[in-house]
C-alpha cells in the first residue's frame, strides 16, 4: 500500500506464514533483499518452526553449495528435474496435509 513500510509488510507476511517457499536461482543469489528477507524466514524457522520449502530453479546442487552449505541440504524441488505443474500439485498437498492436521 502506498506510504507503507515494504520491510514490515514482508516481516509480517513471514510473521504469519505457516510455510516459506523459497525460489533459488542465480539472481536470487545476486540480490540484497532476498538474502536478507532469507534471514527472516531462517529465524522464523529457528523461533517457531516455520517450515522453508526450497525450490531450485536453473541451477544445481553445485550452485546451492556455493550459496549455503546449509541450505543446499535441504530436499528442495528443481525444475530441471520436476515440472511446473508437479511442483505445484507437492505444495497444493502440503497444505492440505497440514490444514487436515489442525
């Protein structure tokens, strides 16, 4: 919204996302704002279990590595592996999965 903070306004949609999913690519690499929007959802997770659902696009094991040791760990889904639409259908589970167990 016009005149409102961008910072706290991604601070509070992390606050309340029950779930982070995370686009990985050779630009996300490269900027600022995605690195530190990044530390936000780490600490989400470290606080109160938010869950970072990873998702590497154009790039491989190799690259993550290079980024985050840490991070490329993590099972993620990559699209030269998996397609768009498949990718889609694990988040659409996902949150089913988790709206079921409430």
């Amino acid at each position: 919204m016009w005149g409102h903070s961008l910072r706290e306004e991604i601070d509070a949609g992390i606050k309340s996302s029950k779930f982070c999913m995370v686009v990985f690519s050779k630009n996300y690499f490269k900027k600022y704002w995605t690195k530190r929007e990044l530390d936000g959802i780490l600490m989400k997770e470290r606080i109160d279990n938010g869950q970072i659902l990873p998702i590497w696009h154009q790039i491989e094991e190799k690259d993550m590595y290079e980024f985050s040791p840490m991070l490329s760990s993590m099972m993620a889904f990559s699209t030269s592996i998996y397609t768009v639409e498949e990718i889609c259908d694990a988040i659409e589970s996902k949150i089913r999965n988790s709206v079921s167990a409430e």
